[in-house]
C-alpha cells in the first residue's frame, strides 16, 4: 500500500487561487497522484476576472490570462491527496496555488492501486460562478483563432481488477473491455496499454492570440467541440439605419437608397431549409430619393416573421408570423419573437443568431462557427475580410457596395415596379452635393457625449451616416438613428451611454404612462414570473427601452403591467393581490398563489319578477343593471313607430296634443287652442300687432271667442281730420285711410267780400247786386264758375206814364207804360235764348208774347213753361208747340218743347182770387219771373 507523497516545488509570486471540494480520507489506498493546471479561455474584456466554464457538467474556477505565448516557468504547486467518489468512480482532483503569466507545464505522477474498494467521505465546499463571461447565444462569431493543445508524455500506469470511470456531462461511459481508451473528468484521457495498465493522459490549453476585427468590435471566446480549449471568434455583425445606411458583417460601411425588397443575409451553401433575412425599403420623403427601412422579414423552414413599421419614421412597429398578427413573446418551431428594450428580437437558438428591428435600424448577429463564410446578400460575405463584402449574386465582386446592392432584389408582388434584373437606378451620392452645414446632434458622436466608447467602436462612420440624414432630410430628424445605433453598439460592448438628453428634445423617447425610460436597462427585464436561477443571472449588456419604476417589476413577459407585488393579473391587466376577489367579465374570481393564479365561476345574479309586455307599441328590453352591470335587468319599452294612430293635421291656430295614458305605449292626441290669433294664414301671440290694413291698429287679445277657440282680433280706425274747406266734402278715395277733401260746389267771392256756395247748375244774383248774376257748371269733373252783368235798354222815366215804372223780371231793368197812345194788343217778336233745368240753346230761338194796352198783358214764363195773365190783359188768341234742343252742362243733349203765340187780343179774364191764393200765387211768379231774367241775362251775357 502506497503512501500519499506531497510534492513541493518552487514558483514565482502566487496571484489566483484555484478550490475544488476537499474530500477526507477513509480507509487507506496505494496511489501515486497526477496534478494537471488547465486555463480556461478570457472574457472579451476581462483579464484578471475568473469566468465559469462547464464542460460535461463539471464547474471549475480558473484565473483568465492574457497570455498569447507560450512557456514553461519553474511553477510551484502544493498538492494535498484528494479523492471524488461519484457514483463509485474514482476520481483525482488537486489543491493548490498557481501563479504564472504564461501556461504552466504539467505535472504528472503514476500510481497503482491494490483495493478494488474504496470508501471515502465528501464535504462539500461553494464554487464561485461569474455570470457574463459565457458566450451566450445572442453573440455570433466570424473569424478567430485556436488555442493549442499538448499533452504530455503518459507515465501514469493504473493497475486494477476493475476501474470504470464516468462523468456527468457528455463523456462516455467506458470500460477496458470495449474501448483502448476514453475521457474521464477534467479533459483527461484514459489510454489501455495492456491487460490492467492505463495511460492517463491531460489535456494542456494553450491561450490563443486575441484577433483584430475588422469590423471594430471585440473578439469572443468559443468552446471548442470537445469543451475542453477555446478560440476566438469575430461575430457576424451588420446593422443598417437612417435612410438607410449599411455596415456590413466584416465592418464595411455604405449606403444605399434603394426602394424595393433586397436580400440582408442568405446562405451560399444552403444548410438550413427556408432561411433568410430580408429587408423593404421605401421612400420616406416624397421630394428626395432617399429611403428608409420599412419591414424586415426574417425566414426559417416553416416561419415567415414581418417586423413592419406603422407610422413611418417611428419606433412604432407591428409584428406577424405567416401573415398573421402576434402576441409576444412569441415562441414556437425553434423561433423566438420578443422585446428587448426599444426592439423587437427574433432569435433562433438552434443557429444561435438573432435580428434586431425598432423601426429606424435593424441589426445581425450570427456566429462564425456557423455562418462564416457561408452568408451573401447585402451584409456582404462574414470572413473577417472586406475585400470581398460587395459581392455579386454570381460571385463576382462588384466595383462598389452600392450597385452589389442593386443585384440583391426579390421579388415582391406589393412592388410591381420593382424587379430583379432592372437597370440599377442611381442614388444619390452619400455625399451633399454642396457645403452643409450639419446639425449639431451629430457633433455629440465626436464630443464627450460619446467618448467613453471611442475607444472600443470608432464613431467615423457613423458621424458620416449622420451628416448625410441631417442634410438630405433635415425636416425628419433622422441623424437621431446614427446616434442611437452607435450607442446600441457600445451598450452591445460594455459601454452604456445616456445620449438621448442631449439632444435638446430632438431625439426624445415617450414611454408608456406606465413606464419610465432608461438608457441602460437589462436586455431581460425580471419578471414575476423569471425563476430563481434566471433572476441571479445578471448580464452585463444593457439596451435603452421603457421599464417599469423603481419600486415595481413587469408582471409577465407577454404582460405588459408593472406591479408592486407579484399577485395576479387577468385580461383586464389589473394587478391583484394573493388573496383578494373581484368580478370581472360577469365572473366571480379569487387570486390565489399557485396553479392558473385566478380562479373564476359564473356570477350569480338574483331572481327578477316575469313581466309582459302586451301593450301596443310595447316590447321587451334587457338593460344594464347599475348596480351589478353582470345581471341585467328586463323591462318593457315602448316604440312609437309601432303604434297605429297617426296624429291629426290641426288647423292654423291649433296644435296637437299628445297624452299617454298610464301603462300604455302609444298616444292618444286631440287638436287644442294655442290661444293665439289668426289672420290671413298666419299665427299671432297675445298682445302683438297685426296688420289688417293701413287705416287700422289692430292687435291680438287675450279675450277668446268661444266659438272659434282663438284669440280675438281688436281694431280701431286711424284718427282722420274731417275738416274741409267751403265748398269741398270729405269723400271715400281709394288708398287712403281718412278720404279726401273733394270740390263739390263753386266758391264765389262777391266784391262786398261775401262768399257764395253755388253748385253745378246753379245761378244767384249778387245778393247786392241784381244785375250781376253768378252760375256754377260741371264740365269733365271739373267746376266752373260764371259771373254775369246784366246790360238794360235806354230807359227815359219821362216818357213814361206816371205810376207804370217798374223793374223787369230780371230785377235789374226797369219798363214803363209809355205816355202817349196805347199801344195796341199785338204779337210782338223777340229772339232769346231758351233755358230749362240747367240745359240751355244753343242759339237765340224766335219767342212770342202778346202785348198791347188791354189794361193788363200777358207774359210768358219759359221756367214755368205757361204764360201769366192779368185780369184784363192782351192774350194769345192762337198758339202752337215747337221743339228746341238744349245743351246741358254734363254735356248731353234734350229735346225741349215751348209755347209759340201766332196772334194775340185782348180778353177779359178773372182776376179774382183769395188773399192768400194771391200773395202764393205772386211768390211763386216773382220766383220764376226773376229765374227767367236771370236765365236771359245769362245768355245775353254770354251772346
């Protein structure tokens, strides 16, 4: 039986201390031990801090190293024999402390063993584990080197009746009968020399050189196949922003104004079925040819992911698989869809890549292992060398990236105008074409905004990308997208920068009332629902997005509700407490811990009365109960439209009532009064004026006429002025409220100042005056008064007998009986004009009378139309009627009949009369005696 020997050497200065579990031994065992050191690949930026590694399950802590020669120090390392026994596996593991810049050669020891059994006690000690040093899926690599690997020379020899070894992880399980050898823990291989003789046989990891890549971002560390060494790689990285500018896998920059559907990324060799990554480019300014990036389309076997932008120039974006709208996240047949801050991210594990898209830029990421050299479209071809980034479809390279760009179409049946194979349009020139002055947001790439992450990614091209935005559209802001990609790259490589305040609200980013923004949040946001073991999985990257307060964690990855504690949220996105019950949707439910969380039955609503709704016009309604909206209430209602009666056309002054008797639905209507007045087809409310007619004032009473129902109608007449000068008469006109003055009689002044009123026909002497005479006539309407002076014979009252004078009839001229003989009765002749009733002759007509001394005479009286007789008087013998026409003053004719006398003689006649007879009898003849004087001066006058 052996005895455990330590072995001390000498080293250089100790830094790192490497602990594994530290077994006790039980019973004793004859071996010689072998100490193997391994070192374990960096971080991409670390280089004192120790990283996980886990290769067949085994978790080991070892010290990084930026270590890119090899050698071969004196290094001391103090072993202490220790014993790991799983599942009745021997297993040798050291102690110890290593210092040394370079790897450490290995130290070996051959042992033996007599006991088929071995017994042995574990105590088990915590493995520190640093998160962020592993690469993780969402980092893809392009190009890298390899560490080397040595092994020494096997002295170990392994004598036993039976030794099986296993391991955990993905080592098989072998045994010297099927196999000559086989790996066991640690990357140790176990060779059979022969019979019950093994080599055992560590692996040495020799740190390789960190490459340079050239598109500026830090190399990653890759396990190699049989997770004991690693390599670096360069991750297959292209992005594309603003309108639109490209950098592709290997770091080349270009841009490209293209506006149809183009190939991102395709394989050359054709290793996974369906896969590829698109983009639809559009015109995001009508008056420059410029574009910007509108839908990315990501491809694998049976999916198609649509990542589209809804308002253009936006973060807002909408996602669909196969067509159809999604939720996210969204997870299924190896594809995964999610947000990550400001993005949407499509993943898929299985190729260990992921695209990014938030509507202004869009990012690749694939690694090398898989993808180098294997990849065309416009991200160009992922070998870490840009010579060959402007391939063409055929393989040829073209003179520039742009027109590369053009070849890489697809065809899109929503772009007829697109095609692949059309002349290549030219762009514009990346370049402004005259001095611009750029705006200041792009200085903050250059400036100390930025600064701290020169130093990883150069911020040349984007500053380029930003000047060309700002001057081409300067009215879209789409220089904010060169910023916000660089600083999505430097979060990518460790450097978080909050940019966007200064930008003086330019390139500001609204949240959700809900949310609060950040510039450095964790790609993976905590949720309730993230395990224990995810929650203390802390990355190092950090993205911009919207995050729940401080305070407050999401709820869910697909629920978007910020809570305090993690109880319950339901579709209505209310968050709830462990314990408390609700109603939602018409179901009762509880939020318990476990199970689905929320538990629901039917809300129960109370029992209701049956009703009918029989009524004409009425039907039955289901309303919302106020007090509890999930039990509705029934009730009747009424339609009108339902109900027959129609109501009546009332007259003017009349409306229509409508009365619902109680419990009924439909109306029963009557015209009544509006108590107002009508008049001429118009309606008038008490107390206002109405216009009857201009020689009125009328207005509307409130006084009813109870057999019409209407107001009544009170008038009275315009005060009128009846007043009229002498000689007019106040008379109805036409139009006029009041009449009007009119003439109907002449008005005379006579020379004494005495005024006459004569009307038409009339004569009358002066009343001092008998020899002048005034007439009044009508002609056409019009009056016309005369004045007539009365002209007498020579008159000698000495040749008169005495006691004979007296005045003519006329009352003017005076006559006589003549001194000498009598004269004899005779006829005697004269020619006078003849008037009767106001017409009168137009010319002198031959009149007869008899005269002569018979003591008395007669005389005739046209006016009376007879003649007078004395009481011994010379008279007619003989007569005879003849005809005259006369003119009468409204100018008419008439025919008058007079008494012509062919003889005369005297005669006697009886004078005798009574008294009063008498005196009558002379009233009336001086009456008609001084008429027919003043007829015949009239119309001697007028002759």
């Amino acid at each position: 039986t052996a005895t455990p020997t330590p072995t001390t050497t000498s080293t250089t200065p100790s830094t790192t201390s490497l602990q594994t579990n530290t077994i006790t031994e039980i019973t004793s065992t004859v071996y010689t031990e072998t100490t193997t050191v391994t070192t374990r690949p960096p971080g991409p930026e670390e280089s004192t801090t120790p990283i996980s590694v886990t290769t067949s399950r085994v978790t080991e802590t070892v010290p990084t190293t930026e270590a890119t020669t090899l050698g071969s120090p004196t290094t001391s390392v103090k072993t202490t024999p220790v014993f790991t026994t799983t599942s009745g596996i021997t297993e040798i593991t050291t102690t110890g402390t290593s210092t040394a810049s370079t790897v450490p050669s290995p130290t070996s020891t051959s042992f033996s063993t007599h006991s088929a059994t071995t017994s042995v006690e574990e105590t088990s000690t915590v493995l520190p584990t640093t998160s962020g040093t592993t690469p993780t899926e969402s980092f893809t690599t392009t190009s890298g080197t390899t560490s080397t690997r040595s092994t020494t020379t096997p002295v170990t020899t392994i004598t036993s009746s039976l030794v099986s070894t296993a391991t955990s992880g993905p080592s098989t399980v072998s045994s010297t009968v099927s196999s000559d050898s086989w790996w066991i823990c640690n990357c140790t291989k176990v060779i059979c020399i022969e019979d019950d003789k093994f080599e055992v046989v560590p692996v040495i990891c020799n740190p390789p050189p960190k490459p340079t890549c050239t598109n500026g971002l830090a190399p990653v560390p890759v396990i190699d196949a049989d997770g004991c060494c690693w390599h670096w790689e360069c991750d297959c990285f292209c992005t594309g922003w603003g309108d639109p500018h490209y950098q592709t896998f290997d770091g080349f920059y270009y841009s490209y104004q293209g506006n149809c559907t183009y190939v991102l990324v395709e394989e050359i060799h054709k290793s996974v079925d369906n896969f590829g990554v698109y983009i639809d480019n559009y015109h995001c300014d009508v008056h420059d040819p410029v574009s910007c990036p509108r839908t990315l389309i990501v491809r694998h076997e049976t999916q198609e992911v649509r990542i589209a932008v809804v308002t253009p120039n936006s973060f807002k974006v909408e996602v669909t698989v196969n067509q159809q709208a999604v939720a996210l996240p969204y997870k299924k047949f190896g594809l995964s869809v999610y947000e990550s801050g400001i993005n949407k991210v499509v993943e898929i594990p299985e190729l260990k890549m992921n695209v990014t898209f938030n509507g202004l830029s869009f990012s690749i990421r694939m690694p090398y292992s898989i993808f180098g050299n294997n990849t065309q479209g416009q991200c160009g071809t992922c070998n870490n060398n840009t010579a060959d980034d402007c391939m063409l479809p055929n393989g040829n390279i073209a003179e520039n990236c742009e027109t590369m760009a053009d070849h890489w179409q697809v065809v899109d049946p929503s772009k007829p105008q697109c095609s692949p194979g059309i002349s290549p349009t030219k762009w514009p020139s990346t370049t402004t074409g005259q001095p611009c002055k750029e705006s200041s947001i792009c200085q903050l790439l250059l400036g100390g905004v930025f600064e701290k992450c020169h130093k990883f990614v150069d911020p040349e091209k984007f500053y380029r990308a930003c000047v060309f935005d700002s001057c081409t559209l300067p009215q879209l802001d789409l220089e904010c997208s060169s910023l916000q990609t660089y600083a999505a790259i430097c979060a990518d490589q460790g450097v978080c920068l909050e940019w966007r305040s200064h930008t003086n609200g330019v390139c500001s980013y609204t949240c959700p009332a809900h949310k609060e923004y950040r510039a450095c949040g964790p790609i993976t946001e905590i949720t309730c629902k993230t395990s224990p073991e995810q929650q203390n999985q802390t990355g190092t990257k950090q993205v911009e997005g919207c995050f729940c307060p401080n305070g407050t964690m999401l709820y869910d990855a697909g629920v978007d509700v910020c809570v305090k504690t993690c109880g319950c949220v339901g579709l209505d996105d209310e968050p709830r407490e462990f314990g408390e019950k609700f109603t939602v949707d018409c179901k009762d439910c509880v939020c318990l811990e476990g199970g689905k969380g929320i538990l629901c039955e039917p809300h129960k609503c109370a029992e209701q009365n049956k009703i009918t709704c029989d009524g004409e016009g009425l039907y039955q309604v289901t309303e919302v109960n106020s007090e509890d909206p999930c039990c509705p209430i029934n009730s009747c209602k009424c339609n009108t439209s339902l109900c027959k009666t129609k109501p009546p056309k009332c007259n003017l002054g009349f409306e229509v009532y409508s009365h619902i008797p109680d419990g009924q639905c439909c109306p029963t209507y009557q015209c009544v009064s509006k108590r107002v007045c009508v008049h001429q087809n118009a309606e008038f409310l008490p107390n206002s004026s109405i216009f009857v007619d201009k020689c009125q004032n009328c207005f509307c009473t409130k006084e009813v006429n109870v057999t019409t129902q209407l107001n009544v109608i009170s008038c009275e007449h315009v005060p009128c002025d009846t007043y009229c000068e002498p000689g007019y008469e106040r008379q109805p006109v036409n139009g006029e409220c009041c009449g009007k003055c009119v003439q109907t009689k002449c008005v005379i002044h006579t020379p004494e100042g005495s005024v006459l009123l004569l009307s038409p026909g009339e004569f009358k002497n002066d009343p001092y005056n008998n020899c002048t005479l005034y007439s009044c006539v009508s002609i056409r309407n019009q009056l016309i008064s005369s004045t007539s002076e009365i002209t007498c014979p020579a008159f000698n009252e000495e040749s008169c007998k005495p006691g004979t004078i007296t005045l003519l009839p006329n009352g003017c001229c005076k006559t006589c009986t003549p001194l000498h003989s009598p004269t004899p009765c005779s006829v005697r002749e004269r020619k006078d004009f003849i008037v009767y009733q106001g017409c009168y002759s137009q010319t002198r007509i031959d009149l007869t009378e008899c005269e002569g001394t018979c003591g008395t005479f007669s005389l005739y009286s046209a006016e009376a139309n007879s003649l007078e007789h004395s009481c011994s008087c010379c008279r007619e013998e003989k007569t005879s009627v003849r005809e005259v026409k006369l003119k009468c003053p409204n100018g008419h004719s008439r025919t008058h009949k007079y008494v012509y006398v062919e003889s005369c003689s005297c005669q006697a006649t009886e004078c005798e009369i009574s008294k009063s007879r008498e005196s009558r009898s002379a009233e009336e003849n001086d009456r008609k005696s001084a008429l027919n004087r003043i007829r015949r001066a009239i119309s001697l006058t007028s002759k």
